[in-house]
C-alpha cells in the first residue's frame, strides 16, 4: 500500500471531497491512483483525465512534487508522502 496526499483544484475539491486528500491504495504508479480517485468520483475522474487511448488529455493537469506530469509519467512510480495536484485546464478569456 502507497499512502500520498491528494490536492484536488477547483470543482474536483468537490468531486472528490475535500482540499486535502490522505489516500492509501494498492499499486504502484500514478495509474493505480487514477484508477482509486475514479472511484470516489464515480467515473466521472477518468473520464476527463485520460483520452480514449489511455494518454493524459491535454486538458488536464497533474504535478507529482511540484513537477508537471505527461502521459510518460502515468506509469512512473509514486511512493509514500508524494504529493499530488490534479487539475482541469481552463480556457477563454
């Protein structure tokens, strides 16, 4: 088991419950944790995170310590007390 802390940003604080997540899962990549905050957001996370071939969607932003993510970093080991920030994309203006 891998226990980070999740920062939801904007309507996913919502989505997910909460500024500031502890969650413990199995697995070991950012993919697995994907797979486990889907869950409490009853689908709807993966949905906007991921493309229909499994990349990261361009519209959505993830940082592991700080760093920003692509689709190569989905499969990168995350270990105990990583710090992960997940966000939608907005444009306009």
């Amino acid at each position: 088991m891998v226990r980070v802390v999740v920062r939801p940003l904007g309507p996913w604080q919502m989505i997910l419950g909460g500024e500031t997540m502890d969650i413990e899962f199995s697995g070991r990549n950012l993919r697995d944790l994907l797979e486990t905050l889907d869950k409490k957001s009853l689908g709807m996370l993966k949905k906007e995170v991921l493309d229909e071939e499994g990349a990261l969607n361009p519209g959505f932003r993830i940082y592991v310590n700080g760093v920003s993510c692509d689709d190569r970093c989905l499969d990168i080991q995350i270990s105990d007390g990583d710090n992960i920030m997940l966000f939608s994309v907005i444009d306009g203006g």
